[in-house]
C-alpha cells in the first residue's frame, strides 16, 4: 500500500464552517497513515524487513526472523545482551552463581507481569525451561542449548534455581536469546499464532506475505516504550524496499540487502546511515556427510578457490569483514584466520587432483535471500576455474528450511548464520553441516567448561581447528547497514543479537 503524506485541494466555492471542519479532520486522518509524518502526531514507525516469520512460536522454527521482531520486544529473557555484548537483567535482577559454577540463582522482579496481567514468577521459568528439555516440537539447536541443565527448581515466587550438570561459560548467553524466553504458561497452545510474552510490545496483527504489527501494550511493567505501533513490512526485493524508503513509505530499513545503494540515502537532512556489525557469519556449508566432501583435501580446495576478498567486493560493496572462520569481531575469541586456506587456485587444483576429484560436480542450493543468491554465482564462477561444476538451485525460504536446513539434501549451501557465539553448532553431527570431528568437539567443550579466565584462549583453538579442517567456507561477516529517517532515534551501532530491538528507538 502506498500511504499519501500530503494532500491539497483548491475550493471552487465558499464551504461552509462545518464542512471545512469535516474535510481537514480527514486529510489530517490520511496523513497520520503515513510512517514518516505520523511520528509529529503518534509515535508510529515502519519498518521495512527481508524475511517473514514463519510462525509466531520462537521455539518452533529457527528461522532469525522470528527472534528479530519478538525478542526483547514482545518477550523477554531472564538476562539480556546488549549491544557490546554484555549481559544485562531483564526478568531477573540479579544472579549468583556458585563455587563450582553449576548453580545459577536468580531474582525475579517482582513487578515483572505478561501482558495477559499474570505474574512473571519462578514457576513461569520452571515451565518455559523444562518444555524446551520434554517437548518434541522444540527446534534442536535451543535443546541443544538446554542439554546442560540438570533442573530447574521454583524456590519461591521470585527466585529460580537453576543447576548444570557441569560448568558451561555459554550457556548463561545462550539465555539471553530465544532458549532463555520466558512464555506466559496459560498461552502455551496458541503460541504458532498468538505470542504472549512480558515484553512492552504485542502483536497486533499478523498480515501473512506482507507485514507484521506490534502495538505498545500499554501496561508494561517495565520502562514503557517510546513507540506506539511499529510495522514490520517484508520485501522480496530490495530494490523495492529501497523505493519505499525514498519514497517516504518507510522510516527505517532493518539492514540494507544492497550496499551498493547505500549512496541514495547520502542526504543527512532526510536519512541517518548506521554502519556497525553483526553476528551474522555468512557461511558456504558444506555437507560433510557426502562422500566426496568427507576429504578434508576437497574441502580445503574448495575453500582456496574462492577469492573471498573480491567476492565481497563484488557482492557486498565491499561492506562487511573477512574472517576466516566461526568467529565475528564482537566475539572476544575473535582472530582473523584467512590466511588458512586463502585464494590459491593452483593450489586447489592439486589438492582436487592429489583427491583423485578432478570431476567434482556439485549442487549449490541458496535461500532467495540478496547475498545468498549473489554469492552463489560468484563462488559458481570461481569453482568453475578449477574443475568443479556447480548446479546452483534458488529456493524460497521456507523450502530451504525445509530440504536443506531440516532435510540435508544439499551439497553446498550459503547462509548467514547470526546467532551469538553460535560454535556449538559444529559438534552436532545431525545438524544441516553434519559435522563430525572429536578433535573439536574436546575443545570445544574444554573451553566452554574452563575457568573463565582460560575460555578466551581455548575457544580461540576451538575456531582455529574449525578453519584448517575446513569445516565451510567463511565468506564474511555482514554488516550492520541501517538506513533510518532523520528522525528516528536509538538505532544502536552494532547488532549483538537477533533481536531488532526497538526499545532504545524513538521518533522526534
């Protein structure tokens, strides 16, 4: 829908009074519809998005674009990262943690209520945490995620006790997102549709293939929020989100699926470019079960054929960073390690001759999504260069969910991978990577078992054994490219998490 911010009529005759009165009440109506100039009257922001949730049930799917419109804004977390990367309180206000770190208490705050008005209590906690670890429609990285915890206890109506079964540094962050949402327990069969969370927004409507919208819930029992209603809008293509924003039919683009453009929004007087970065590591998996892939030669050719400095600029305006492996720079464990299997051709075509894989065919199957697609024909291009053929296979996203995240039929695949510190995936052989290596599964789990002050460097070896098996092929981590209107407010620089969190976002 295309929203008019002004109208003008010239009078032919004299009106009279009273429907002088009419006529202005309704233009003013019209106006108020449009995102940018309903801010003067009602705190009303648009926000222009790439992919739709697939359902409202954050524990469900693990698609990144239901976290991005709930997380923080419709429900909340026991702690909550910020954009640093530091853990904050949320629902709890405070936290201990034991001599032996297996024991975590909170303290709830007593004020915290869901929208529904019942109280946010331990026995809220008790039943959001165990569903994840009882149900079977749970999606398997927040078991995952949970697999530590050996009970979770209601000491009294306010303090949780929450007990590992061994010492885990991530898992306390890995509560900050969509494993540690706290659900209202009286809502729990209607949350596909239906969210019902603590957060200082609920949904209002959810209008399927076009938008989504949230509404400030008037009785939050924190800091109220500083919006009054915010639109999600979903856009297949980004030039037509583009368009919108130009347009004055947006005041905020979420992040910008075309760098290349940033350039059309270079009027300070009408637009606010934030550039920071994200946990988004774009990744080109690779199916470790399949046979040929199975060699590590094979994998680290693959790798080498890429120039991953030129796909980015070719790709991405050259916006982002190259990191060589699972690792972004807001992680503390961050290396650049592109060195490790960096753009050499030749060498790759020994590796592929040496692994008797001269004829590799292969099918690359992408998500419809700006810098999958764009990067599926660039590494087409480059693996053409040594011997390898690649079938490239564009897909919707629901389908790819379902046939090559759920399903593992693929043999290479590019997506970006935004879930904070997100290493763990890589010791699950029946996640989409089917990764099975016990050398990094020990050091994996030594580093999130250890002291904290060796954490850093023992996960740092964790992400360096990742890189020289050339588990995927680290294409670059994505930028955090926001384009908002002059008067929007808040936006931080640098996307921790994946939430789009619009409790620090105002309009003046």
């Amino acid at each position: 829908m295309v929203f008019s911010t002004s109208a003008t009529a010239a009078p032919r005759r004299r009106w009279r009074w009273a429907s002088l009165v009419l006529i202005v009440a309704l233009l003013s109506a019209c106006v108020g519809q449009s995102p940018t100039a309903s801010t003067q009257q009602a705190h009303i922001l648009s926000v222009g998005a790439t992919l739709e949730p697939p359902t409202m049930n954050p524990s469900a799917s693990p698609a990144a674009s239901i976290p991005q419109v709930l997380l923080y804004n419709v429900y909340e977390t026991l702690v909550k990262m910020d954009p640093t990367g530091t853990l904050k309180p949320l629902l709890a206000q405070e936290w201990d943690v034991s001599s032996d770190r297996t024991v975590y208490t909170f303290q709830l705050n007593p004020a915290a209520r869901f929208a529904s008005g019942s109280p946010v209590n331990a026995q809220a906690v008790v039943t959001s945490f165990n569903r994840i670890k009882t149900e079977s429609t749970i999606q398997a990285p927040l078991v995952e995620q949970m697999a530590v915890v050996k009970s979770t206890e209601a000491v009294d109506d306010h303090t949780v006790k929450v007990t590992l079964s061994r010492p885990s540094n991530l898992w306390l962050f890995d509560m900050s997102s969509t494993a540690g949402i706290i659900y209202d327990p009286n809502a729990l069969a209607t949350l596909d549709t239906t969210p019902s969370g603590s957060g200082p927004f609920v949904l209002k409507q959810w209008n399927k293939g076009q938008s989504v919208v949230l509404a400030s819930s008037g009785s939050y029992w924190g800091t109220a929020p500083r919006l009054d209603s915010v639109t999600f809008r979903y856009f297949t293509d980004p030039n037509a989100m583009n368009a919108a924003m130009l347009a004055g039919d947006l005041d905020v683009i979420s992040n910008l699926q075309n760098p290349d453009a940033i350039d059309q929004f270079s009027d300070t007087g009408r637009f606010t470019v934030t550039q920071g970065t994200t946990t988004g590591e774009v990744v080109m998996a690779l199916n470790n079960s399949r046979a040929r892939l199975k060699d590590v030669r094979v994998r680290q050719a693959i790798s080498m054929a890429i120039d991953k400095k030129a796909l980015l600029d070719t790709v991405w305006n050259g916006k982002g960073t190259l990191v060589g492996s699972m690792a972004v720079p807001t992680d503390p464990w961050y290396e650049d390690l592109t060195s490790i299997d960096a753009y050499n051709p030749e060498k790759a075509k020994e590796l592929l001759a040496d692994a008797k894989a001269s004829d590799l065919a292969l099918k690359l199957r992408v998500p419809t999504i700006a810098y999958a697609t764009k990067s599926a024909q660039f590494v087409e291009s480059a693996l053409r260069q040594v011997g390898i053929k690649v079938t490239v296979e564009e897909l919707d996203f629901a389908t790819w969910l379902k046939d090559v995240h759920n399903g593992g039929n693929y043999d290479l695949s590019i997506v970006a991978h935004v879930e904070a510190r997100d290493l763990r995936r890589f010791t699950d052989p029946d996640y989409y990577f089917h990764y099975d290596n016990t050398q990094y599964n020990k050091e994996f789990q030594a580093a999130d078992e250890a002291p904290a002050d060796e954490l850093v460097p023992l996960m740092s070896k964790s992400v360096r054994t990742l890189a020289e098996q050339a588990a995927a092929v680290w294409l670059f981590a994505l930028p955090n490219l926001v384009i908002t209107t002059a008067n929007v407010t808040g936006v931080p620089q640098n996307a921790a998490t994946l939430s789009f969190d619009l409790t620090t976002i105002a309009t003046r």
